[in-house]
C-alpha cells in the first residue's frame, strides 16, 4: 500500500524526538515516513542528492532552513511544502503550519498538505471502478458526512476517487465550496459540469440510442469535474437548478454512474442521493456494486427502516434479494452501544460510525472533514468495502529518523 514520505527540519532536536516519538507510537502516524535533520547541510544534501524515486511527499520546516532549501530550488522542484511558524511569519495561511498544537492535529495536517499519489489507469471502459451507494431509509442519518469522509479517506490512500452527489437540495456547498474556489479563478465551464454532460449523454442517446462515447470516454470526464483538495478527490460543481436534478429519472441515473465507470478514470466512485424512492434513488440502488446503508440507533429510524424493506419486498421482489446482498448495514451516531433492536431478525450490522458533538455548531469546512475518531472509522469501513477488510487501507510506514548532527 501507499507510504507518504516526509521530510521534517528543525533545529529544535527536542521537537523532533517528540514529533518522530508521537508518530512511532501508535496509529496515529499510520501511511507516513519521517526523516528528520536539525541541521542545514545533511537536510540541502538530502534534498538535492535522492533520486526521483526518493522524492518526498511533503517539506516541513522551519523558516531559516525551508527558505535556504527553497532559494536553492526547492521552489521549482513541485515537492508541496509547510512551514514551521509560531505565528509571525509572512507566509500564506495555507502554507503554515503552527508549531506548536496538539500532535494529533499536526499529522492531521500533514495528511492533508501531502502530495497524493493518484493511481494511473489506462482509459478503457469498465476498468475495476468500484461504486459505492451512501443510502438509508430516513433523512438526516448523516449519509453526506459519510460520503463526503469516504471520499476523503480512500483519496488519501491513493484511490483516484470521484463524489458525485444527487441530492435534492445538496447539503455539500457550504462545506466544499471554500475548496473549490480556493486559489482559483472562476471556472465557468467546470461550475456547469454536471448539468453539461447530463445535457451530453441525453442529447447522446437521443440521435444514437446508446451513451455518449467519443470524445467523453477518450478524454474522460476532466473537462466536467473539479479538483478539491481537501476532499482528495473529484468533484462536480453542485448544480444550481433544482428542476434538473427532479426531472432525472431512474434511466438518466442509471446511464450518468455507468458512462462514469465506463470512462475508467477512477477507482472509486462514491454516490450521495436522497432518502427515498425518486428515481434518483433507485438509479443508484440499482447501479452501485455495494451500499452502505446507514440506520440510526432510535426506534423511528429502526421502524422507516423495516417498512422500506417490506415496500420493496412488496413491489420489486426479484429486486430486494440483490440490494440485500450488496448492503453493509451501519449505525452512525453510535454511543457506546445499540439500544434498539433491528426491525427484523435477518438483518444484522456491520459497523458503527460513532457520534461527533462538535458537528451540531459546524461553521466551517474543515471541522467537518477533521475528527480523527470519525476519520479512523470511516478508514475501517472503507477497508471493509474495497479489501473485505483484510487489511487497512494505509500500511503503517517504517520511521527513518535521519537526524542531521544528532
């Protein structure tokens, strides 16, 4: 699996071993590899002495030594980078890290600055992209916050990864749209994304009966989607009129998840519709290789839940039988335990997702994308969907501590 390689400067050798000590220790370093210098010239003949298979995710250092390295050509090298500031330094916001926060929050950020080692796949239709459906019988389960961090975590473990979310009213905006815009000038083109190729494949299907191929399928769909870093994957633009996301009927659905697999431009794609029965919905249930499908541990929740699996046993009963067998039953907002018995006696739970506080005053993006319990869950169902949870989905690296002079 992906080991992300970090280089950490410092002069200061005390904040070294308690930085390389905290990562050590536990999972909390989990996917990256330190190598520490506190002195200049083991650090500059490091960085200009590795071969391109040697080159590190991510710089971390302090002033003095980061802009050494950097009017040397680390400036022009691509390697992302982080400074070390206590605070006043004039350096972009995005560019600093704090040097002094609680350690759990530093390799958080470090997670995040690292440049992602996106897997390269040859662009032939039907190519190993698994898709997920985020689904449950009730509103306001958390299927977004789920989506959103699976999205997350399988881009941090190297998946190329797309989120696509067929909400009515998408509940993303507030948190992405600072990703989207950050840094960039407007994209005309890409903020009409979505809407674009449902007009492409529709008007497609029209004059030929089949899905669009040419130009779509070669180029795949980079002239649609937008990039958000935070989220470590591929984005559309959340469209601004509503009536095309209700005219979408369960065929159009069905038609934009394939024609995204069939580009094979991802490994993962991740699905965020309604709770419910539009066709939006059943696109997805039909189209998705697997679901996870999010209960709430109360008794109206556990009752919405039985009653749409009996409607679907009732009108689709050669149907129910597949969805069954593609779903991975989780409760979100777990606390400490399950109070409420499943509706039925064959349905069972595969995981927990557990309850965060902080989320009911979220003010910003990053608050909601951040909780390393929420995180580390999220990372085992993950596992649990794309490796049978075998094994995790980032492999602990080895830390090298190359202190310079220590």
């Amino acid at each position: 699996m992906i080991v992300l390689k970090v280089v950490l400067a410092s002069k200061d050798r005390e904040y070294i071993s308690a930085w390389l000590d905290f990562a050590q220790g536990g999972s909390a370093g989990s996917g990256l590899r330190f190598t520490a210098f506190s002195q200049w010239e083991p650090f500059r003949e490091h960085m200009h002495g590795q071969g391109e298979r040697e080159v590190p995710d991510l710089v971390i250092a302090e002033p003095e030594l980061l802009n050494a390295w950097l009017s040397s050509g680390g400036d022009t090298s691509g390697i992302p980078w982080l400074m070390l500031s206590e605070g006043n330094d004039e350096v972009e916001e995005d560019k600093q890290l704090m040097k002094y926060q609680p350690l759990p929050s530093l390799l958080d950020a470090v997670m995040n600055a690292c440049r992602q080692p996106r897997r390269k796949k040859a662009h032939r239709p039907g190519q190993d992209t698994l898709s997920i459906g985020v689904i449950s019988a009730s509103g306001g389960s958390g299927k977004t916050a789920v989506a959103l961090h699976m999205a997350k975590q399988l881009g941090l473990a190297g998946y190329a990864v797309l989120y696509l979310n067929l909400e009515t009213l998408d509940s993303t905006q507030p948190f992405l749209e600072k990703g989207l815009t950050r840094g960039l000038q407007r994209q005309p083109d890409a903020e009409t994304g979505l809407s674009r190729l449902l007009y492409d494949l529709k008007v497609s299907r029209k004059e030929t009966g089949k899905a669009v191929q040419s130009q779509s399928q070669s180029k795949g769909v980079d002239h649609y989607v937008l990039r958000h870093e935070g989220l470590k994957s591929d984005v559309f633009w959340p469209l601004s009129n509503r009536k095309e996301l209700l005219q979408m009927s369960k065929e159009d659905t069905a038609n934009l998840i394939q024609h995204l697999i069939q580009c094979g431009q991802y490994d993962v794609i991740i699905l965020d519709g309604d709770s419910g029965w539009d066709g939006r919905s059943e696109g997805i249930i039909e189209t998705a290789d697997t679901f996870v499908w999010l209960v709430e541990d109360d008794i109206a929740a556990m009752h919405r839940w039985g009653q749409w699996i009996q409607y679907a046993e009732r009108v689709k009963p050669n149907w129910i039988d597949s969805v069954m067998d593609r779903a991975r039953f989780v409760v979100n907002k777990y606390r400490d335990s399950v109070v409420n018995a499943t509706p039925r006696p064959d349905l069972h739970l595969d995981a927990v997702l557990p309850y965060i506080p902080s989320w009911r005053q979220i003010s910003q993006e990053e608050v909601l994308l951040s909780s390393p319990i929420f995180q580390r869950e999220v990372k085992r169902l993950c596992a649990l969907l794309i490796q049978n949870g075998e094994e995790e989905l980032t492999q602990t690296g080895r830390i090298h501590q190359g202190m310079g002079g220590r």
